[in-house]
C-alpha cells in the first residue's frame, strides 16, 4: 500500500469520525431542546388540569348546598344548568388532560401509547363532546335568564326541574352522537401539533363528510355563542328597565340595584370570556378549512427537517395549539364566572362601591351643610 492510499484511508476515517460526532451532537442537542420544550408544557398541562379539578369540584359543591335550601326553588332550574355545565367540564378535564400528560412524559411519541390510533379517536370524541356541550350549556343558561327576566309569569308556570332535565339530556346525546360521526365514517380525528392531542382533521379533503363535520362543528359553536351573547344582551336590557322602574329610597329598591349590578357584571364577564376562549379556535378552523390545511402536517414536515417552508401552514399549527389551549382554558374559568366569581369578588366589589358611594354623598352633604351655615351667618356679620 502506497503512501498516498494510506493518507487517503486517513481522511477518510477523521471524515467519519467527525460526521458520526457532528449528527450525534445534533441529535443530543434536539433531544435536549423538545426534553426542555416538554417539561414546560407538561407543567402547563398539569397545571390546567390541577385548577380545573380545584374550581370544578368547588362549584359543584356549592349547587348541591344552593339546590338543597328550600328558598332557592325558583333557582333550581339555573343551578342544575350550572352543576351540568361544572360536572362536564370536569370530566373533560379528567378524561383528556391525563392522556396529554402520558404522551409528554413518553417523549412526544402519540404512537408508542396508540399503535392501534382508538385513543386518538377516543379523545377526539371527548374533545368535541366536551366542548360543544360547554358552548350550548352556556347558550341554554343565556335563554333561561332572558326568559326569568323578560317574562317572569310565564317562566315560574312553565319553566320546572323536569323540563330542565330533559332539555340537558338531550343536548347532551345530540353532541354525544355528532362527535360520533367520525367513528362511523363521517370525517375524520387526526393527531394534531405537537403531537399531544387529537382533533378534528381540517384539511383532509379525501375522507368522506371530512370538510362537513368540521364545518358543521365550527357553524355551531359560532351559532351557541351568537345565542348565549344575544340572550344576555336582552337580558342586560331587561335588569336596567327593571331597576329604573324600581327606583327609590326603600330598601327593595336598594337590594334591587345591588342584583343588577351583580348580574351585568357577571353577565359581561360570561361574554368576554366566552369571546376570548372560543372565537380564536372556531375562526382559524374556518380559515384552515377553506385553505386545506391541517395541524397534522407540522408533525409530518417536523420530523423530517427542522425548517418548515410554508410559513402559512406553521402559522396555522402553532396559533391552532395556542387556540385549543384556550378552548380548554373556558373549562377552567367556567366556574368562576358563573358562580364562584359572584359569591367571592362581585359581593366585595359591590360593597367596596356601595362604601365609596357613601362617603362621597356623606362629603356632598357636610360640604352643603357648611354652604348653608356660612350664608347664615353672612346676614349677622353684616349687620352687626
């Protein structure tokens, strides 16, 4: 063997060398970042979950006390609505986010825990269930209180526990069995960006029903919310009525004023949560429907080049995991606004405005008071 082929084998082992050395600094590199990447996102799952179970089993808690007192029977029909709408939410909490936190901890890979993809399908069916059951409990709460509002007779005849447990009932087999279209062949769950969860495919156009069934789940929860915010805008408007007829110095016309301005709080804050949560998720599926772009091609492109060329689509993937964390956020703050949130901060906000309120008329009074003795005695001075 000549000198020259000698030196050639040489570098040709430092080549290898050093590309093995380069491809494994890489790879520990990538590890290192989605390990890190993973730890904060597990935290923020549990996280979600840990308060959603805390606020969840709070309101509940509280229903059963308020639908057990015999003074609240005019409210059992608002209490069930809202003890269905906490018990839903909380087992969406608990039927979905353990599995988000499984996948994490087995380093992102959804198909080592699902080689058979019936999990995928199995939280796909509890994603929609869960949510559109939330959306539509929120738009029959919103109706029950325009009617309480607008129409008190008739709403005390008509409006009892029976005809209430029935109207829960089936809004909840209606969305149980739509959620069940895909299974039966009308469109389609996939895996979705990062890989931690499953939803519906938005832009797969080969599988049959696929573009209806997500459609139609975007239409309905764009409809619930247009109900829920019509009915508490009506409702808004039947409080302030209300109270301006109710106007006075008594002390039922006091205690009056104090509901409504509990109510309309409440009531705004049920709108701007709802606007926040929802309306990022249901618009970008729209425009992921009409574009034929799904959350599932991140995952593919990932896997094969840390680059993605169409900056759209990873547009799309990442602002659509941050939409469906807010989604999953509504089931947290559920609680809070339509029941926690009035029994804990509305009463001290009221009587922290009642106080104010008070002092400045207290002030307006003793500063009139004084007005009035200085012309008094203004008279006296000059006569004297």
């Amino acid at each position: 063997m000549t000198s020259a082929d000698s030196l050639k084998d040489l570098q040709t082992t430092v080549g290898e060398m050093l590309d093995s050395n380069t491809t494994k600094t890489l790879h520990e590199g990538n590890v290192a970042n989605n390990s890190s990447w993973g730890s904060v996102s597990i935290g923020f799952s549990i996280t979600m979950m840990i308060t959603g179970l805390v606020g969840n089993s709070l309101a509940l808690i509280l229903v059963y006390i308020s639908y057990r007192k015999k003074e609240n029977k005019r409210k059992r029909s608002f209490l069930l609505c809202i003890g269905s709408l906490a018990l839903i939410d909380l087992f969406g909490q608990l039927l979905t986010s353990p599995v988000v936190i499984s996948v994490y901890r087995n380093g992102l890979e959804w198909k080592q825990l699902d080689p058979s993809g019936k999990l995928c399908s199995f939280f796909g069916v509890c994603m929609t269930t869960f949510g559109l059951c939330a959306l539509f409990l929120a738009s029959t709460m919103a109706i029950e209180r325009a009617m309480a509002i607008t129409n008190p007779h008739w709403y005390s005849n008509h409006m009892k526990t029976r005809v209430t447990k029935q109207t829960l009932a089936v809004i909840l087999l209606l969305v149980f069995f739509f959620a069940l279209l895909p299974i039966v062949g009308v469109g389609k769950y996939t895996l979705q960006w990062p890989g931690t969860w499953c939803f519906i495919n938005t832009g797969d156009t080969e599988v049959p029903g696929n573009r209806f069934f997500a459609i139609t789940f975007a239409l309905l929860g764009i409809f619930s919310l247009l109900v829920t915010f019509s009915c508490n805008v009506v409702t808004i408007r039947g409080l302030i009525i209300r109270c301006k007829t109710k106007s006075g110095t008594s002390q039922s016309s006091k205690q009056w004023e104090r509901l409504t301005t509990e109510t309309v709080i409440q009531l705004l804050g049920i709108m701007c949560v709802l606007l926040i949560c929802w309306s990022p998720l249901l618009g970008l599926m729209l425009r992921m429907i009409s574009t034929h772009v799904s959350s599932k091609e991140c995952i593919s492109k990932d896997s094969t080049s840390n680059h993605i060329s169409n900056s759209d689509a990873h547009f799309d993937c990442d602002f659509f995991l941050t939409a469906i964390r807010l989604a999953s956020l509504n089931q947290i703050l559920d609680p809070w606004v339509y029941l926690l949130l009035r029994e804990i901060l509305l009463r001290k906000f009221c009587l922290v405005a009642n106080a104010v309120s008070n002092c400045s008329t207290e002030d307006h009074k003793e500063a009139q008071t004084a007005l009035k003795k200085q012309k008094q005695d203004l008279p006296k001075s000059q006569s004297s």
